[in-house]
C-alpha cells in the first residue's frame, strides 16, 4: 500500500484524467483489498477511467519503505509456503532484479531468501501476521 503523499504514475495514460497523482489517503480493507485516495481523483467518473490503471512510483520516492508494506513492517510475520510453516521474517532486502524477503527457517535456524514476486506470495494476511506462498520446485534447496 501506497502513503499519503507519494506521487504515482497512472499507465496507460488515460484521455480526460490525471496521468500523475498524489496520494492523500489509503487504507487497508482486509481479504488484500485497499482503498486508495487521490488527490484530482475526486469524483466516480475519473476514478472509473482509471481503472485497470497501474500505479506507477519512482524507485526513489519509496527508497525508505524498504522492509515495510504500507508503513506496516512484514518482520515477524510467519512464511507459509506450500502448506508447510517454513519459518519467520526477519526483513524485506532490496536488490537489483526483486526484492527478497529474508526467512529465517524454523528447522536449522537457516536464511532462506525468497523472491518478493506476485508469481511467489498468494496471499499477505496483516491480522493473522502471515505470508502465503507457493514455491516452484527446486527453491528451497538453493
């Protein structure tokens, strides 16, 4: 999730609606849906022309949100891949090609690193402090 404040870029651009925007409110609304405000996004008509948007940010503007998710850090969080408890979240790494989450494994107390990617995670559940995933074969023995 996105804070207030941040620019975004929406693509593809779209006729007759803002193609940057600030945003001035989000909020989380469960079951990984989230509500997010705008500012020149005030009324249903431009919101709706801008669905199917992305939201794009410069790398730079959320350089000090490394290791966080909307201002809600992911450490602590346990990693649920495949069914099996694999361990717990000690911190979200920045690399070149993704980011990695870093996954202290509850067996042998190992780092596993594991790509941040919407192909991996398949679910973040903020209440009950738990990520989801389904690994491709071969992953955990890196």
């Amino acid at each position: 999730m996105l804070p207030a404040g941040i620019p975004v870029h929406f693509v593809p651009p779209q006729l007759d609606v803002p193609r940057q925007a600030t945003v001035t409110d989000a909020a989380w609304l469960g079951g990984g849906a989230y509500e997010v405000a705008f500012a020149g996004v005030g009324d249903r008509a431009t919101a709706d022309a801008l669905v199917g948007s992305h939201c794009l940010v410069l790398r730079r503007d959320v350089a000090d949100l490394a290791g966080q998710a909307a201002g809600i850090s992911l450490k602590g969080f346990a990693f649920v891949a495949d069914g099996e408890d694999l361990g717990t979240v000690e911190a979200l790494r920045d690399n070149p090609g993704q980011q990695l989450l870093e996954v202290r494994r509850r067996e042998g107390g190992a780092l596993l690193l594991v790509p941040f990617v919407d192909e991996f995670i398949d679910a973040i559940d903020h209440d009950g402090r738990t990520i989801e995933a389904s690994l491709p074969a071969g992953l955990l023995e890196l």
